[in-house]
C-alpha cells in the first residue's frame, strides 16, 4: 500500500477509535456519576493509541528502508561496477532507480527488447517516456527489477506492521477504558510530549543550521587568515590558477560590511521617521474607521515580493534619481546606495509602523489623562509622555526592522549592483553580503574552494549580526511588555 494510502487509512481508524472510545466513555458515564475523564478525553485516548505507535512505526520505516534497499542492490551489483569512481556508480544509481520506478509499466517483452540494447532498446525507452541517454546494461535491469521487489515488499511489511500496531494499539486502550481511569491525564502528557518535540525539532533545527555553516567557515578559515577576512578592504574572489599566489583572490570583508550597513543606514533614514509618524497618527489622531482602513493599506506593503520592489527601484526610481540629480548637477548613478537604501526603505516601513503602533497603543490611558489634567495639549502629550513611555518599544521595533534589512538580497541586487566598493559616497554602487552569497554559490561549483566556502563565512558572520540584533530587540520589547502589563 502506498504511503498515502496507509496514512489516510490510520487517520480514518484513529477517528473511528476516537468515537467508539467517546460512546464507550459515554455509555459508563451514564451508569456511573463518578467517572474521572469526560467522555471526549476517552476518545482522545483510544484515537492516540491507535495512530500514534503505527504512525510513529511508519515514519522511521519510511526513514530507513530507502537506505536498506538501496544497500542491498548495490551489494548485488558485479564487482566492476563496485570498484567504480564514487561519480560513475551514482550516474548507475540514478539509471537503476529510473528503471525501477518504470517496471510497473514494462512488459517481459519489453525487458528482453532492453537486454538487447541498440536503437530498438532506445526507441523502447523514448516510447514509454523513460528519458535515459543510453541503452541500459543487462546488469542494470536485474538491480532495477531487485530494487522494484525489494520496495514492493517494503510496501507490504509496512502496511502489516503499521496496521498491526493500530489493532494492538486499540485493544490495549480499550482494555483501559474504565471510570476510573484518568484518560485525561494520559492524553495531556500525550500534548505535552508533542509540544515538547515540537520545540525540540525547533532548536535541533537551528542547531544544525549553525554547525553546518559553522564547519565550513572553519574549513574557509583554513584556505584564508581570520584577520585577512575580517579586516581585508579588497574583495577580489578570483579562482585559483597554476600561477598561485595572488591568483587565489582577496576576500576582503569590510567593503560588503560597509555596503550593507551603508545602505541599511538609508532605508532607515527612509523608514524610521515616516513609520513612526503613521504610527502616531493611527494611535493617537486617527478614528477608528480611518485607523482600521489605512493600516491594513499600510501593511500591504509588507506582502509585495521583494523582486518587485526591486524592479521598480531599477526601471522607475534609479532612472528618476539619476535624471533629478543630472538637473541640479550631480552625478547620480541609477545603481546606486541611495536607490536601494530608498526602496528597501519603504518596504520595511509597515514593519516600524505596525510595530510601533500597537506599542504606542499599549501605553496606558492614565499616563495620557494625567498629563491633560495638567494642562498639557494633546501634541505636548505625545511628545513629553507617550513617546518616552513607548521608546523601549519602538527601539526594539527599529531594531527588528534593521535585520529584516541587513538580510535583504533582491533589492540590493538590481538597485545597486554587484561591485563591491568601500566608499562614502550614497550615489555611487555598492553590494551587500547577502548578494555575494548569492553569486558565490551560482553555478556548477564543488565544496572545496575558498571562493565557495566564502559564501558560508560571510553567512557566518550575517548570521551574527542578525542574531544580535534580534536578541536585543527582543530583550528590549520583552522589558516594555513587562513594564505595562
């Protein structure tokens, strides 16, 4: 049975267990006042005993069993083809699973017509629309057949055994179901156990995330000095040559670093003031009616893909700086710090001023009271009152929003190139780290080159940045929440 068969099968017996388990629970219920759970806890109760062992059994089959199979057909390869480069045996592989999963609709005729080889063999395969770019091998036809039988038995083992279980899993739970038995009990240590492995994939997640990035900046850093990365001001990731020396390139850090705090500083000169003036017009002049149409307007901004601003920033706003700038004699270059600072800038405006609204907005009412009995005006009010009582918040908002900025990669690309300049000057071209990843990793490129494993140094060192910032946002936000709650 297939994969989805069978999960679609447990989900229809877990709900059947659900309900016999309830009216069970129900039908005790009715002859007896003292029963510890309700009768939907009962339910629950059967329903988990049922699903979860055969799901759980399912999962680590589905887990292994690829691995197994694809063990044993290479064990029963011919030893020539053992003895293959690690690359030749994979082209194999990948000819043998394409034949395997095309036996369903191939004939014993048509295996003898593949033995064969030749044109006919190709006409065969082009005809059933296995696309391969040359006859297989007999060898290859006796694996794709073992590997379809190996599966189909495969199939078959999980269906019994995950059924198995649910049948086992159901007598036992029904065996249980008495009125003093505490299913509730047992199906919130069920709950727990699964937000608990919920968290945990979480964090292995991000775990994992990190050492693998970790490991090869460790392997980069063996390539290229730490200081000659974090400190180097030419960025020149040239690939090596017989020649040696210089060949191997300049991986110079700082011009990217500058680039991207360069135009991070603009898109927050752009952002910072005009989200916060929407913020304090919605929470504090705004009415109700206008306040619930302009700031989901607002937010919209938000949900358009970044390529889009980009494409605006390239055939609307460069051209329209670099046409402003020529009339007033600057020369503004329409790839440039200033265009990409200026749309990344209104993108992240719904960021600051959605945040900075509900922050704004959770400042008790009794600080605004308090200044009007003193004679205070609504403007003096803002200024003097909420806006202190809410600047942890709006901090830690700005701060947010400069992640979401520093990580920004589309807009960088076609609003302000890909040269990688240390300079001062807003109207001229830089890069960011996050576009060199990008075209580090372009390409048909092996693991094992200082001019790939730079890309994961400096997603090493993005990473930090981000992390640190967001976790001073997030301590920042944290201490306001307290304060006013």
């Amino acid at each position: 049975m297939p994969a989805g068969y069978l999960l679609l099968l447990l989900i229809v017996l877990s709900l059947a267990a659900y309900f016999v388990g309830r009216s069970r629970a129900t039908a005790l219920a009715s002859v007896n006042a003292g029963i510890h759970s309700r009768p939907s806890y009962h339910g629950f109760y059967l329903a988990i005993a049922t699903a979860v062992p055969a799901l759980v059994a399912a999962l680590a089959w589905l887990a292994f069993a690829p691995g197994v199979i694809e063990h044993a057909v290479a064990v029963a390869l011919p030893a020539d083809v053992q003895a293959l480069s690690s690359g030749d045996r994979s082209l194999i592989f990948s000819a043998i699973d394409k034949l395997a999963s095309s036996i369903g609709i191939l004939s014993a005729a048509d295996l003898d017509v593949l033995r064969q080889g030749g044109d006919a063999a190709m006409n065969l395969l082009k005809e059933k629309g296995i696309l391969m770019g040359s006859a297989p091998q007999p060898f290859m036809i006796d694996a794709a057949l073992h590997k379809a039988n190996l599966e189909g038995v495969s199939r078959i083992a999980l269906t019994i055994i995950s059924l198995g279980l649910a049948v086992l899993g159901f007598f036992y739970a029904s065996r249980k179901l008495t009125a003093e038995f505490r299913a509730r009990n047992a199906v919130e240590r069920v709950v727990e156990g699964g937000l608990i492995l919920a968290s945990t994939v979480a964090v292995l997640t991000t775990v994992g995330i990190v050492m693998s990035v970790l490991f090869e900046s460790i392997h980069f850093f063996r390539s290229v000095p730490v200081f000659d990365f974090l400190f180097g001001t030419v960025w020149d990731p040239r690939f090596s040559t017989a020649g040696g020396g210089d060949s191997a390139g300049q991986f110079g850090l700082l011009p990217l670093l500058w680039g991207t705090l360069f135009i991070t500083f603009v898109a927050m000169l752009v952002a910072v003031p005009i989200g916060l003036l929407a913020a304090v017009y919605m929470s504090e002049y705004a009415s109700s009616r206008v306040r619930g149409i302009s700031k989901p307007v607002l937010e919209i901004l938000a949900g358009i893909p970044t390529i889009v601003y980009g494409f605006f920033a390239l055939t609307t706003m460069g051209p329209f700086l670099r046409n402003t700038g020529s009339l007033i004699g600057l020369d503004i270059s329409a790839n440039s710090v200033l265009t990409a600072g200026f749309v990344m800038g209104v993108m992240i405006i719904p960021f600051v001023s959605s945040l900075s609204d509900d922050i704004i907005s959770a400042v008790p009412n009794s600080l605004r009271e308090g200044s009007y009995g003193l004679g205070a005006t609504q403007s003096e009010t803002i200024k003097r009152v909420v806006l202190p009582a809410a600047l942890p918040g709006i901090v830690g908002a700005v701060l947010l929003a400069v992640s979401r900025a520093i990580g920004e990669t589309m807009i960088v690309v076609l609003a302000a190139g890909i040269a990688a300049n240390l300079t001062l000057n807003p109207f001229q071209p830089v890069t960011t780290m996050t576009v060199k990843i990008v075209s580090q990793l372009t390409g048909d490129l092996e693991f094992n080159s200082p001019q790939t494993l730079v890309a994961f140094a400096l997603g090493l060192t993005l990473f930090v940045i981000t992390l640190g910032l967001n976790v001073v946002a997030l301590y920042i936000v944290r201490k306001y929440r307290e304060q006013y709650e």
